[in-house]
C-alpha cells in the first residue's frame, strides 16, 4: 500500500513540475514578444500579429506588460490584443 501511495506521489510531482517548467517557458515566449513590440515601437515600424491563424497587422501605440499591446492600422484604427494570444509576430 505505502509503495502505490509513493508512485501516485512521484507521480503528482513530476506533472507539478511539468506544469511549472510549460509557465516558465510560455512566460519567456511573452518576455521575448514584448521584447520584439517595443524594438518596433522604438523604431516607429509596422508589426504583423499572428493570432489564431489571422493576421492582424498595425503600429505599436501602447505596451501594458504581461498583459496586451494597442496597435494602430489605417483599417481598424485602434486594435487591442492580448499577449498570451499571440503566435507570432513579424517586424519589418
């Protein structure tokens, strides 16, 4: 009984700490997107978002760390997105 209870709790610990190490990196992924949208906001140049499979393209305005970026498009005018939904991002 005592060997069954040590596996189930080998077990938990090991998804615990896989589960933190998939935070840790999902956190870099959006330190590294911030990063990329304020080098654009910086230079004034167009981004191109990729958000489940669209496009969303427009000039950085506003950078709320952790949380979402306000672009600017002659299209929408003002768009808002949160970082944690980004794909990718694409900078010219």
């Amino acid at each position: 009984m005592t060997t069954k209870r040590n596996l189930i709790r080998q077990s938990l610990a090991a998804v615990l700490i896989c589960l933190s190490a998939g935070a840790a990196l999902a956190t870099d992924v959006i330190k590294g997107i911030e990063q990329a949208l304020a080098q654009a906001q910086q230079e004034k140049k167009g981004v191109t978002l990729y958000v489940q499979g669209q496009t969303v393209g427009g000039g950085v305005v506003r950078i709320e760390p952790g949380q979402w970026v306000e672009l600017r498009s002659q299209q929408y005018g003002r768009i808002i997105v949160r970082l944690d939904r980004i794909d990718g991002l694409a900078h010219s």
